[in-house]
C-alpha cells in the first residue's frame, strides 16, 4: 500500500484538509506510469473517494479502473483516508505526514499534481479559510479576525 505524504510549513493556521464531499468530492491528479510496458500517460488522471467502478474478471471494484493505452495491460487504483488523520495540524510543521492511502495494480504512480481546493482554519481565531489554491505549493493570505498573515510554503508531496 502506498501513500501520498504532504510536508509543509504552516504559519498561524493549522488542520489543513481537502475539501471533500459527495456533492463535490476532492479530485486528486496524478501522472501515472504503466508496470508492464513503462509508458508515462500523456494525461492526468483524476480519482476521488466517492466514485468506484467495477474491475474486469473481479467481483471488486476500484476508484479507477483502466487499460493502458499502449500496451492494453488492465490497472486499477483504490484510494482512502488514513483512519487517523484529521488534516496537517501546525503540529505537524516539516514533518512528512500520510494524508492519502493508496493501493495500486498495474501503475506506478509517478507525481501528485494539486489541482483541487484545500480548507485549513486560523491558527488563533478559528477563521475558515476554504477555496485554497495550492497547485504553486504556496499560499498566502491574511487573517482578519487575530489580525495576522497567513501562509503555506515549503509544500512537498511525496508518494510512498
């Protein structure tokens, strides 16, 4: 089983976390290389927690389900939360944390692009910042209530 690890350095906000549900669930973007034939697929592909699909020849089914496009080689990708994390607390500063479980057949999986909203709250006001942009691995921003600057820098991801 693999993982998708965020580091990052939060500056007065912490429990940073996708914003997810079922009527707009989190899209996580990943560069995926076929395991039989080496091919990287010139087109990200999207998965999220909510959607499965039945495997071929299986009585499973997956988050993503699909045949390479060079070689035919049948893939399937299954994702989840880890049963522990909540979101990247100010704890958590440059510290490598599992924020995504992944269990993949058939890929590799080659990069995580951030691509979808993230939420995160003030560190000391509890001001709910939503709609965050990190695909600069980078934001910035101020927090009016505790009168202070915000930001996420440093950010890294990592599948392992």
């Amino acid at each position: 089983m693999l993982g998708l690890y965020l580091t990052a350095e939060l500056n007065n906000v912490t429990d940073l976390t996708t914003e997810d549900s079922v009527n707009e669930p989190f899209e996580y973007f990943f560069k995926l290389e076929c395991t039989k034939c080496h091919e990287v697929h010139d087109k990200l592909v999207s998965v999220n927690l909510y959607e499965k699909h039945e495997i071929s020849g299986s009585r499973g089914e997956a988050s993503y389900v699909s045949s390479c496009t060079f070689c035919n080689s049948k893939s399937n990708l299954n994702i989840q939360i880890p049963k522990h994390f909540n979101g990247y607390t100010n704890e958590d500063n440059s510290k490598s944390v599992k924020i995504l479980e992944i269990d993949s057949r058939g890929y590799e999986i080659v990069e995580f692009i951030a691509q979808s909203p993230f939420k995160c709250k003030g560190l000391n006001s509890e001001t709910i910042f939503d709609k965050i942009d990190l695909s600069e691995n980078e934001w910035y921003d101020y927090d009016d209530n505790a009168g202070e600057e915000t930001s996420i820098t440093d950010i890294k991801w990592e599948i392992k």
